[in-house]
C-alpha cells in the first residue's frame, strides 16, 4: 500500500518539476510584459498590451495586484509579486510532496527493520524543532502568539523555553533560549535515539 503512493509520489514529482519550472517561464515572460505595459515601456494600446488586460491580467495579476494596494504598494510591481509567488508556491509543492514521500519512505523503512520508536522520536523532534523555527520567523514578521497561523508553535515551545528563560536571561533585546533550546533537543534526541 505505502510503496504505490510512494512509487506515485515519484510519479508525481517526476512530472511536476518540469509543469513548475514551465509555469514559472510563462509567469516570467508575462510578469516581463505586464510590467513592461503598466510602466509605459510598451504602448498600452498595442494588441499585445490589450491581450494581457484581457485575457491574463484578470485571472494572474489582478488577484496580487488588489493584495499590493491593500498592503500600501505600488500597482506596477504586481507582475514581479505574482512571479515570486508562483515560483515560491511552485518550490513548496515540490518541497511539500517530496517531504511526503520521504517520510513514507522511512516509514516503510522502519516498519521493516522493526524501528517505529525511533521513528516516532524523529518525528517529535522534528516537529519541536519545526516550531521552534516558527516561533523566531514570527519574530521576525510581527506574528502573534494569538494568531490561527503561529499559536501552535508558540504552544508546542512555550513549555520548553519558559524554564529556560527562568535559568538564562536574555542579552539585551537577543532571547537566547530559543537557539539553546534547539540544540538541546537535537542533543536529546541523539541521546534518546542511541539507547533505542
């Protein structure tokens, strides 16, 4: 059961890489035209500026450029911000189905030489370390830990880092126990996985 989706996973991938590369080609050249008409470099009159307002801008542009204007920015970046997201978007599918199917993959590893604890170890760990690396990239943008998108880490690591910030002060405006806290667990996990 697991090795067909792997082997479809594989499949998958296998076609995928080349539609996101293909799709981030085309979003180039139209990013390239599209800005290209909206800066006046090209007539906006020309057949080619209004086959773009009507058959791409609506359903490629558009979309990103409202989100730009909403965010304070400026109309005539929309093409680059919609390239950045497809190609963005397209490497995190890649990255996402790829990381399915390696987990898969050691699963069924595991499942076969008899180690699913230390499976399951790998995985907490992973994950404690995953929202670690969350709680400091929602530092960074301002995200709350009240938000629906970063609660969870600040959940999972809060019962880590506030004994921590009891035993060591931050230096300054630096919380260091984040980054304690992350190589204590890879510390842990090492210890954990060499008993099992």
């Amino acid at each position: 059961m697991l090795g067909s989706i792997i082997r479809l996973l594989n499949v998958s991938l296998a076609l995928l890489r080349p539609a996101v590369f293909l799709a981030g080609a085309l979003t180039a050249i139209v990013a390239a035209a599209s800005y290209a008409v909206r800066t006046r470099r090209l007539s906006p009159f020309s057949p080619l500026a209004r086959l773009l307002r009507t058959r791409v801008d609506p359903w490629l542009i558009v979309p990103m450029e409202r989100r730009i204007v909403r965010a304070g920015g400026t109309p005539a970046a929309a093409p680059w911000w919609t390239l950045a997201a497809v190609v963005i978007g397209g490497l995190l599918l890649l990255s996402a189905i790829e990381f399915v199917r390696d987990q898969l993959t050691q699963m069924v590893f595991a499942s076969v030489t008899g180690s699913l604890l230390g499976l399951i170890i790998r995985w907490t760990f992973g994950l404690l370390q995953l929202a670690l690396f969350a709680r400091v990239v929602a530092s960074w943008v301002g995200g709350s830990p009240y938000s629906k998108w970063w609660r969870w880490a600040f959940q999972l690591t809060e019962p880590i880092l506030a004994p921590l910030r009891q035993v060591i002060p931050p230096f300054g405006m630096l919380d260091v126990t984040v980054l304690i806290a992350y190589f204590g667990l890879q510390f842990l996990e090492r210890m954990l996985l060499s008993v099992v």
